[in-house]
C-alpha cells in the first residue's frame, strides 16, 4: 500500500491512500490507519533506517504489512520517499499491498 501521510500518532500513521477510478471515474480516496509497532523497520529511499518521529504529514510513504480483522494495517516496513521500493526491493518498483511478503534486508 502506498500513500501520503495524513497524521503521524504514537504508534500509528494516518495514510491518504489514492486508487484509480474505473474507466474515466475521478479516482477514490481514502484514510488508512497503519499500526507501526517497535520491529517496525522505517527507511528512507537509501535503506537508511528512520524513527517513527521523522515522519511528518505530506511525506510519501509505502507500506508493507498486514491487516487485522478492524481493517487496521500492521506495518511490518514502511518506506519513506518516492520510487523507494525500486532501490530498497531490488528494482521491482511498485506499491506493496495489503500482506505483501517483500521485506527489507535484514540488519548485520
């Protein structure tokens, strides 16, 4: 899933998430909360890991996680800055979706 931050919480982000409207339609938008939990890795395009505070509204972020029975994402990875996952997940580009199984490299 990708979106814009709307509002960053103490464990959570509040994302605009944007999805194409069916032949011609103005696209749909909606909120999204994210749950971001402590083995919540957060980086920037350069796989330089950020904290949940250097997060700010109007940032561009993808996120990869899974999402409970509320309808409340669970971030297990969010990425911060555009066209972040092409360098972060080998090139493949694109938005990580609901239960997406890419995950950033782990730390030595």
């Amino acid at each position: 899933m990708a979106g814009r931050i709307i509002s960053v919480n103490d464990g959570s982000i509040t994302i605009e998430v944007r999805q194409g409207g069916a032949q011609g339609a103005s696209p749909t938008v909606t909120s999204q909360i994210v749950l971001v939990g402590t083995s919540t890795r957060i980086v920037k395009t350069v796989e330089t890991d950020i904290k949940l505070s250097d997060l700010k509204a109007n940032d561009q972020v993808t996120i990869v996680g899974t999402t409970d029975a509320s309808g409340n994402l669970a971030a297990t990875a969010i990425v911060a800055g555009g066209n972040a996952l092409q360098g972060l997940f080998g090139g493949q580009g694109g938005p990580g979706g609901r239960g997406a199984s890419p995950s950033p490299s782990a730390r030595p």
